[in-house]
C-alpha cells in the first residue's frame, strides 16, 4: 500500500451507497460476478480535507490533485477525477443485472439490493461480532480483523487490544466457553486465550481435529482435520456447537482435553447457520441449509437429523436466511416454545412449540426495510408482559419489535344461547316448547372474586358462607339479590366538568426537579406510624421529625441522615419508607429497639421513585398480614413498582404501565379492593392494576373528565359490602367520586369545589343531597369560644394572654394567642395532604408550617383541638420538647 504524505490536510472518502466493484476504465462493471480487479477503485465523487488551522473537514472540487511532501519538496503523484458516467446510470444499468435473481449474486453471498439514496443496503461485515464476558466486559471483533475489550476499570470504561498473531490473520468472532475464551479465525482455527506466567495474555492455537463418532455412518480411526465458519455457545455456556467450511456440524465438548464431537450433515443439506444451540434441550440444536431449510439435531434420538416441513397447503414456503435467531420461553401458554428465525426476504418468521405442536407463523418486517439480525433482551416472561425483539436492517437501522403477552385476567365466561345461560338462568331452566327458540349463542362474562384480584360479591367469613346459597347480597344496604344486566353497557354520567385544562402542556408539568419538589411535598409531608401516638413530619429544609407521645408528654425526636428527605411514601411493620431529594427509597427500619437505615433503591432491581401509596392503611382498621405483603411506588420513569417488605425480604418487581401514558400517582392501594391498585396517568384518566393476574385496565372515563395528579381516597361503606368510592381531584380542583354499587356497577359523580380560601370542609350527604360544610381553620380566638361553650366559663381574652394562669392549658393559648399576633404566623390551611391519626383526628399543615388537629365530636361536628409548633416553625404553639 502507498501511503501520500499529504500537507495540510487528509483525504476521507465517505461511502454514501454501496455500489458494485467499479474499474479504471468504466464507472459500471459488465458483470458483477467478474473478478475484483486490484487496481484503485474510486467509488464516490465526494472528498474532503481537514485544515489544521481551522480544524474542520472542508469538501473539496474535483479534479483535485494528490500531493506528496518530503523534506519541503512537494510534488503531483496522482489526480482524482471525476467520475466520466451520472451515477444513475450505474444504478439503471446494475439493476438490469440485479433482476436476473440468485444467479446474480456474488460467491461471498453480499448481495446488494440497490434502492433509491433514503433506502440503500449496507455491505454485510463479517467479522463484526460483539461478545459479552461479564456486566463490565464486552470483546469485539473489529471489520479489520482485530480483537478489543471494552471494560470497565472501576473509574471510566476503556479499550484494551486482544489481537491474534500476525500469522493466525484477522479474527472473525469470539466465544466464552466455561470461562475459557477462545478466538476464530476468518481462515477457519481457533485460539484460546492463556495466562503466561510473566502475567501476560497469550494467544495459542486450539486443536480442531475429531474422531468419527458414533453419530456417523462411517468409520475412521484417525484424525480428521477440519475448518471451522462459524460458531454458537450453547444456553448455559458449557459446551459449543460449530459448523465447517464444508457444511457439517461439530461439538465441541471438553475445553482442557480439547475433545469433539463430529455430527455430520442432515441428509440431503448442509449447515449454513446455526439458529439455536442447546436452548431447548442440552442435546438439540436447530441449523439452517444453505437452501434456506431447518433441520433439529438431537443426539438422542433416532434418527438425529430432523427435517421442518412446512404444513400441507401453506401459501407459500418458507426460505430461512443463514443467521442465528431467538428462543422465547412459556410466552403462549405452558410448556411453549418459540424459536424466532429471519427469512431471506428479510422478513420475521416463527416456529412455535405449543401442546407438543410445531406451527410456523410470519411476523412480516417494517415496511421498506429488510432484517439482516436479531437479538432477544433477556427478561423473566412469566412476570414483564412485553418481550422486545431488536433488529438491524439492511440499511443500518435498528427496530424493536414488541410481543405483548396475551391477556388473562382471570375471569370466567359461558357461551349461551340468548336469554337461555348467564347469571339469571339456573341448570333447570324450563323452556317453552311453543316459544320459537333463536339460536343465537352470546356470551356472558362473570367477575372474578376479590381473592383473584377483583370486585364481584363472594363468599366471605364476615358474610357467612349462606350468603352464596341464599344468594343475598348487600341486603343492609338496600340492595337485593338480582345482578344488573351487563350486555346493556354502564351509564355514562352526562354532566361532566369542562374541559378547560385539556390543551396544558404536560412537558412543563413533569419537569422532573418540579415534580420532585411539588408533587412529594405537597402529597406526602406527612405520615402516622402509630395510631393515636406517633406521626413523622418532613420539614422544608429536608429534616425528619417524628412526634412521639411518651410519658404523658409529646415529645420530637430527629432521625438523622446524610441525604436530606423529601416525603414519607409510607410504613409497614414499624418500619418508616422514605424518598430523598434524588429519589431514592431510604428505610427508617425498626427491628426490636434498633433503628438502622437501609437504602432500598440501592438493592437489586432497585428503583429510583417519586410517589408512594397515599395511605397505609384505615384507621381503626387491622392490618391483614400476609408473606406477600408490599407497597408500591412510582418510578421517576412513571412505571409502577412493587417493593415485598414482608419478613423484611425485601425484593423489587417492575409492574410497568398502562399502554401509551406514564403513572403520575398512586391512587389506592388494596384500601378499595384487595390485590388492586388503582392510578391515575399522566394524561388524567383512571387505571387500575391486577396484582394476582400482573394485568393493567383503563377504566371508562369520559374525556372531558381530565383527573389531577393526585393521591385519592378509598371508602367502603362496611367490611361486609363492597359498595363503596373512590374520590379524586378533577384538573380543574373539583371533587370528582368513582362509585361502585352492586345493581349500578361502575358510576362517576362530580361534587364541584367550595371556595378555595385555606379552610377545611367536609362534604357529607344529607337525606340523600350532598352539602359542604366549612370548618374554616384555627385560630385562637375560635379556640377559646369552643372552650368557653365546653366549660361554661366566660375566660376574658386579655386574661388569658396576659400568663398570669400558670396552667399547661393557659400556657399554651397564651403561646397561641402570642403566634396569632407574630407577623411570621399565618395559621390558614396549606395546600398540604393532611392525614388520618385516629378514626377521629386529623392532623393538617398550616401556611406557616405548624400543625393543627381536627377531632371529631360526632357525626357531623369537627373541632380544632390545637394548634401543633414543629421544630422550624417561626410560631411556637404549646410547650414541646425535643430530642436531636
């Protein structure tokens, strides 16, 4: 090769298209089987040249004339011209000869298939190959022939060479076979990869000669040398399969004694690819002919060559390309086995193993483009409900093909005659013979019970096992036992609110940092630990507080940690879940009278989240503890996550999202419904998931009822009835409620919005009308006329700020009266989730970051008992100790 030492500048040539072997002499060849002629080849009119001083590529114009510099002295070596033919008529012309068909192609198989500029074939690079050592290694074989690693060294990812011997020639691919690595040549021998003992990698080369076995027909006592083409290491990576230059199969089965095993050929065909090694059986392999044939090796059996044919009256046949493929498992059904395999028109095809049946499907491609590879991300099928296939074309582009799971939700369905089957219709129905009967078969869907996952009525211990035989359902609260009818639809509710938020950007919505910020903050400041007498508070600045009644005296105490915290997601088992400022899951875990801290996101699988469950359970209400105990969160990718807790086995599950939207928050979580949890999208509608059966479901919802993204509130009307709402924030700020009845089904009911001034209200039904009800928000003042009508003494106001009464109880409206009066204190309710701490008291946040407790005096009446400092309140309302 000469080498130009150019002045100045370089020359690059840029392969816009993949054109035919062109000569000196003509732009086009007369035959593409003609021999490669060695002389230089000019193949494209474009070229450029890099200025030092401007340190850019600037396009240059032909002709341009090739300089050679030495010692100062530069002279004209060679001229590039330009091209004497329009590159279209070399395309018109190598068409002509493309579309004589097989014919045509060259012996190396790299066909070009010439397309118009947007749409052109890339050359086939052999040798590229890409081999996983470990999670921090990956070897390369490059288009020159050489062998690299990129590996991670703990600090940053860097390349180190691997090369073959200059006499072995350039390398093909590489393999990792029981941690032995060994090399191919593109001459066909193999290297292993040794440790000298000067500590250095050396290369050597590895045996390829066998012994005729017994799989073969013939006998030969000696060794039968042979080159090998390609290779693929089976499924648990102990043992390799190859196939020759001269079309057999070969094992490679022992590494240290180097031992093979010869296999031979299917009668009648030849190995051109090895699709599968070893996945479905240590002993079976799947090999594609060079006529583009499948044939299943399986040294057990008898015999060991089997031929795919293709079904009887199938439209076409199928011609296999010679490359590897995919195996998925347990996707269609138990026991199912699918190999995905690439046609030579470039198109996907599958050969399902299903209930001991071999079936042949075609996937098809995308539209203009031909596949050319393919490869599997490694998932556990039996729990994600997408299987992602990715491809390279023809082309240089990469595709992913998605294989959703089929859906099973776990309910049941009977196909019936009209008006003869279904849930009204006993097994003795009487029909009359004079009624003309009209065989038209339906179908009639039956819900599944809550213990699979859903809401029909069901036999429970509360309810007594006679409530399935009597058949009474939600008799206490007026409803009989007939079922509705479901063919008839549901109701849509017709006054549905504006939709005068519909046209908001949500990209502004979810800038990350922002919703990090506000939505946490907002939704999840809070959370009880203990009913009645512990509660955890998150400051502004980030600090963890809890408020512990111990001793007759409630006391703060710090839980300290490097990270400062952004919201409380939730408890479990005296155990505290938090999130951070960078979205991590921290665990305040209390084991005995130990409190350690355990970084949840840190563990396997672990996630980054933004959002938790909105309650941990109902006040009043026993926990029912099970081994599959978990709480679920929100991923910062808007999939949800399911964290185990139960006997602190802590494990992590991708439950994914709903089709086309991200999950803003959770809902409910198993308040409503045991095994479901219910979210609300990105894009404002309501969605729910299956734990048991792992299914999403997108609940009707008209599309002018746009859902906030907010935390809901579950409530059911007994233990003994399913009846019962789920009550969510509209966009715009109104009160919407999901309602379910047994007779009705599924039904929205929108409650509009009080004014928003920074009071509390309550929205309660009133001889079946529904009102709101303020209960503004506290203040001394307020809270001394309460006191006056409780006891009956007339305090006089200056009195009682003056501290001349030395009583906790003065002290503490004297703390209050004082805060009132400081320009710091603003005691209006803050836009902050309050939460439940007993069945009747309520713990809110005021604007000036105190809290304040509303406790019920009976049905309908609320107070508020006090007013709560915090440790980084400027207003400090009751004595309170503190404990750092």
């Amino acid at each position: 090769m000469v080498e130009f030492h150019l002045n100045l500048f370089m020359l690059v040539v840029i392969w816009f298209s993949l054109l035919v072997v062109l000569d000196s002499s003509s732009c086009c060849p007369h035959h593409l089987n003609q021999k490669i002629s060695q002389t230089f080849e000019k193949k494209t009119d474009r070229f450029w040249e890099y200025d030092k001083e401007s340190n850019r590529w600037i396009e240059v114009d032909l002709p341009f004339d090739l300089v050679s510099c030495v010692n100062g002295i530069c002279t004209k070596v060679s001229l590039i011209d330009q091209t004497p033919k329009k590159k279209e008529e070399c395309f018109e012309q190598q068409n002509v000869v493309l579309e004589q068909g097989e014919n045509s192609k060259s012996k190396s198989g790299n066909r070009a298939e010439l397309e118009d500029d947007s749409n052109v074939n890339l050359d086939i690079r052999k040798r590229i190959s890409l081999t996983k050592m470990s999670e921090a290694s990956i070897w390369v074989t490059g288009e020159s022939g050489s062998i690299y690693e990129r590996f991670w060294n703990g600090v940053l990812w860097v390349i180190a060479p691997h090369d073959l011997p200059v006499s072995a020639g350039p390398a093909v691919s590489v393999f990792l076979i029981n941690q032995t690595i060994l090399a191919l040549s593109e001459a066909g021998n193999l290297y292993q990869l040794y440790l000298s003992e000067t500590s250095q990698l050396v290369w050597t080369e590895f045996s390829t000669t066998y012994q005729m076995s017994t799989h073969s027909r013939e006998a030969d006592s000696t060794s039968t040398p042979f080159q090998i083409k390609n290779g693929v290491v089976s499924y648990d990576g102990g043992v390799a399969f190859f196939h020759t230059m001269n079309g057999s199969l070969v094992e490679l089965r022992e590494i240290e004694s180097q031992r093979w095993i010869y296999h031979g050929h299917p009668p009648g065909g030849d190995v051109a690819a090895i699709a599968d090694a070893a996945s479905i059986r240590p002993d079976v392999v799947f090999i594609v002919s060079s006529t583009g044939k499948l044939y299943e090796f399986d040294g057990s059996s008898n015999p060991s060559w089997k031929k795919h044919l293709h079904s009887k009256g199938s439209i076409e046949e199928i011609l296999l390309a010679p490359s590897k493929g995919s195996i998925l498992y347990d996707f269609y059904g138990a026991h199912s086995i699918s190999l995905f395999l690439l046609a030579k028109t470039g198109k996907l095809v599958e050969r399902r193993l299903y209930q001991r049946k071999w079936r042949w499907i075609i996937h098809g491609g995308p539209k203009e483009h031909r596949l050319t590879s393919i490869a599997a991300i490694e998932q556990d099928v039996t729990t994600d409900k997408i299987f992602s296939l990715f491809f390279a074309t023809a082309n240089g582009s990469a595709f992913e093909y998605r294989l959703p799971k089929k859906s099973d939700d776990g309910r049941l369905s009977e196909l019936h005659l009209s008006g003869i089957g279904g849930e009204g219709s006993g097994p003795t129905q009487i029909i009359s013979a004079r009624r003309k009967t009209a065989f038209k078969y339906e179908w009639s869907i039956l819900d599944a019970p809550e213990t699979e996952g859903w809401n029909t009525e069901y036999c429970m211990e509360e309810r007594g096992p006679s409530n399935c035989i009597n058949g009474m359902r939600d008799e206490a609260n007026g409803f009989g036992s007939k079922r509705p009818n479901r063919r008839k639809g549901v109701q849509t509710h017709n006054s549905y609110l504006a939709p005068s938020t519909l046209h908001s950007s949500t990209d502004k919505l979810w800038d990350q940092n922002e919703f990090l910020t506000n939505g946490i903050n907002n939704n999840f400041r809070m959370r009880v630990m203990q009913e009645g007498r512990s509660y955890f508070f998150i400051t502004e600045n980030g600090s963890t507080f809890e408020c512990l009644y111990a001793d007759n005296l409630w006391l703060w105490l710090r839980h300290e940690h490097t990270s400062m915290m952004k919201g409380l997601l939730g408890n479990y088992n005296g155990s505290l879940f938090l999130v951070d400022t960078h979205g991590n899951l921290l665990i305040r875990d209390r084991n005995e009278n130990e409190l350690t801290w355990i970084n949840g996101t840190a563990l396997r699988k672990g996630r980054q989240i933004v959002g938790g469950p909105p309650w941990d359970r109902i006040p009043g209400k026993a926990r029912k503890v099970t081994a599959e105990d978990a709480l679920f969160f929100v991923s910062k990718n808007g999939r949800l996550v399911q964290f185990t807790v139960a006997l602190r086995k802590f494990k992590w599950k991708d439950c994914r999202k709903p089709p086309n939207t991200k999950i803003a928050y959770i809902v409910d979580q198993e308040m409503f419904r045991d095994n479901i949890v219910f979210a609300v999208g990105r894009n404002g509608r309501l969605y729910q998931y299956n734990k048991v059966t792992e299914l999403w479901h997108e609940h009707l919802q008209s599309p002018h009822l746009i859902l906030s993204t907010l935390p809901g509130t579950a409530m059911r009307q007994s233990s003994q009835t399913l009846a019962g709402s789920i009550f969510m924030v509209a966009q715009d700020g109104g009160l919407v409620e999901y309602q379910w009845r047994t007779l009705e089904g599924w039904n929205w009911i929108e409650h509009g919005t009080p004014y928003k001034d920074g009071k509390v209200y309550l929205r309660y039904m009133d001889q079946r009308t529904w009102k709101w009800k303020s209960y503004g928000f506290p203040s001394v003042k307020n809270m001394i006329v309460d006191n006056q009508k409780t006891t009956g003494k007339q305090d006089d106001s200056n009195e009682i700020c003056s501290g001349e009464d030395t009583t906790d109880d003065n002290n503490e409206r004297n703390a209050q009266c004082f805060n009132d009066q400081n320009r710091n204190c603003d005691s209006k309710v803050a836009s902050i989730r309050p939460i439940p701490f007993s069945e009747d008291a309520l713990i809110f946040e005021l604007r000036d970051g105190r809290l304040a407790e509303l406790r019920r005096a009976d049905d309908l009446q609320w107070e508020w008992l006090h007013i709560i400092g915090t440790p980084t309140s400027l207003c400090f309302s009751i004595h309170w100790s503190m404990i750092l």
